[in-house]
C-alpha cells in the first residue's frame, strides 16, 4: 500500500478491486471521448478537455479543486435511509 499522505486516501481491502476498476473506467472514457471530439474535427475541444483533465490529474495543483466520487447506488440508497 503506498505511504498515507495528501496523494492517498486509504481505501478498505475489499474496496480497492471497485476503487481500480472505477478509475480504469474513467479514464477509458476519457480517451474516448479525447478521441471522438478529434474524429469530429473539433480539436479546440479535445486539447481543452484534456488540458482540464491534466490540471485534474496534476499532484501539485488538484488539492485546489475538489472533485467528489460516488456511487449512484449507493447514494440513493443512503438518501431513502435518511428519508425513513
């Protein structure tokens, strides 16, 4: 496990595979999508998204931003449990 530090947040062993697998699927959609906005001619867009998707990714400048990852199950789930 990597050192705990502002880079990691620490993850339960059972979550880990579905934290990988979660991240594996963003950034193929990600290079999708960089690709198909170069397959419609529309470079301007695709060099701005991945510029957005750099500055996310940089370790020196995320820590600004904050970004919130969650499961949309999960999250209707813990909203109809605060609901009874």
């Amino acid at each position: 496990m990597p050192p705990h530090d502002h880079l990691y947040s620490s993850v339960p062993n059972d979550g880990v595979s579905r934290l990988n697998n979660q991240r594996a699927s963003l950034v193929h959609w990600i290079v999708g999508r960089f690709h198909q906005l170069l397959a419609d001619g529309r470079d301007d867009d695709a060099c701005n998204f991945m510029d957005e998707w750099f500055e996310w990714v940089d370790k020196k400048t995320y820590i600004n931003e904050s970004t919130v990852f969650f499961d949309g199950d999960e999250l209707n789930e813990l909203y109809k449990q605060s609901k009874s």
